[in-house]
C-alpha cells in the first residue's frame, strides 16, 4: 500500500520548548490512522505542520512521495480542537466561505453546504447568526467546514470534546462514512477508547517524540 502523507524528522520548536522531535509517521491510503497522547504531547503541532499552519525547523512533509504544496491542501479538510469560526456572520455565509477558499465555485458550495446541514439535522440554523447557536450545534458547523468541499483527507483533531453522548453518536456516523467512501481520516485523540474504535494503525507520541507506531 502506498504512502500519501510522509513525516519525515520533524522537529520544531517554539522558544525554549521542542514541541516535536525528529518525529516520522507515514499515512498509507485507504486507511484511518490514529495520533494518540496525552495534551501538550505534540499531536496538534504535527497537525498543523501537515497543514502548512506551521513550518517544521527541521524535517519536511511529503504528499504522494513529494513536497506538500498549498495546491495540496485543497484536497484536505481539518477540523481543529480549537474551533475558529466568526460568531456575527451566518451560518449559511461562513461555510459556503470556507468552501470557496478550498477551489469550490460558489454555487457547487452552496449546495454542499445545504447538503451538510441536512445530514447534520441543521437545515433550521441555514440563515442564522452563529452566535444564537449552542456549544454543540457550534462544533458540528465546524465540522461542516472540514467536509463541504469534499476532501480526500479529513483530520480530526480532538472531534469529540465537549460534545453531548447525541452529537458524538452522529459525528462517528459521519466519520465511518468518510471511511466507507475510501478516504484517508487522520484522527487525534487523547482518549483510547476513541482511537481503538476507528483507526486501523496508530502512533502513540509522547512528550514531543513517538513513543509507539
């Protein structure tokens, strides 16, 4: 099985702290692989480092065996443990947004968002203010956002905090069907319960480095 994402020797650090350390994973198609560890142990600085969010001090990120591009990142969708969104905008207005940043025309992304929002039960919301939402109904329009422009690759950095026992029900519904539909699902989690229900392999970091993988 061939390899889409590489890590190869990533280390970075900010000030005094090495948040990674000459880290490696590689992240094969078809699959869901799992970044598991305790907080502060480096999952989301890896994540974001796939993202271009941040650059590595050493090391770099492949993608099908060559330099990551930002052409490439198109073709990921990322749901982050901190959730940016802007609460006086629409909910309607700030997805169909983010799916045009991602290459969408503004009607093909007005159209999967509509589509999203049905799945999600969410169709009421359409026109309204995000800030009227509650806490849950927040964190599943940021998912929205990871999904609405159909990637090939869907990290999931914490998906199930502070989400209620009905809300995380649904979110796995939607993260097994991303699995179904063949794409590669990164998942970051500190809870192994989660990591053992969906991922097929898995590195365990710690304090910076891989501990298991």
């Amino acid at each position: 099985m061939s390899n889409i994402i590489t890590a190869e020797h990533i280390t970075k650090r900010f000030s005094a702290h090495t948040a990674l350390d000459d880290v490696s994973v590689e992240i094969p198609r078809g699959s869901v692989y799992g970044l598991l560890g305790p907080n502060g142990a480096g999952k989301t600085t890896l994540i974001r480092t796939i993202n271009r969010i941040t650059l590595p001090d050493e090391g770099r990120i492949l993608f099908d065996g060559r330099p990551i591009t930002q052409q490439d990142i198109f073709r990921i969708g990322y749901l982050p443990e901190e959730r940016g969104l802007y609460p006086k905008k629409t909910v309607l207005d700030q997805l169909a947004y983010f799916a045009e940043l991602k290459g969408m025309r503004r009607k093909d992304a007005v159209a999967s968002v509509d589509k999203w929002l049905h799945r999600l039960g969410m169709e009421e919301y359409r026109n309204k203010r995000l800030d009227t939402l509650s806490k849950g109904n927040q964190q599943k329009i940021q998912l929205v956002t990871a999904l609405a422009h159909d990637p090939q690759i869907v990290i999931l950095d914490e998906p199930f905090s502070g989400l209620d026992p009905v809300n995380a029900l649904l979110l796995k519904d939607v993260v097994k069907e991303q699995i179904a539909l063949g794409k590669i699902v990164l998942f970051s989690s500190h809870q192994m319960s989660y990591i053992e229900e969906f991922c097929d392999s898995i590195a365990i970091i710690n304090a910076g480095k891989v501990a298991i993988s």
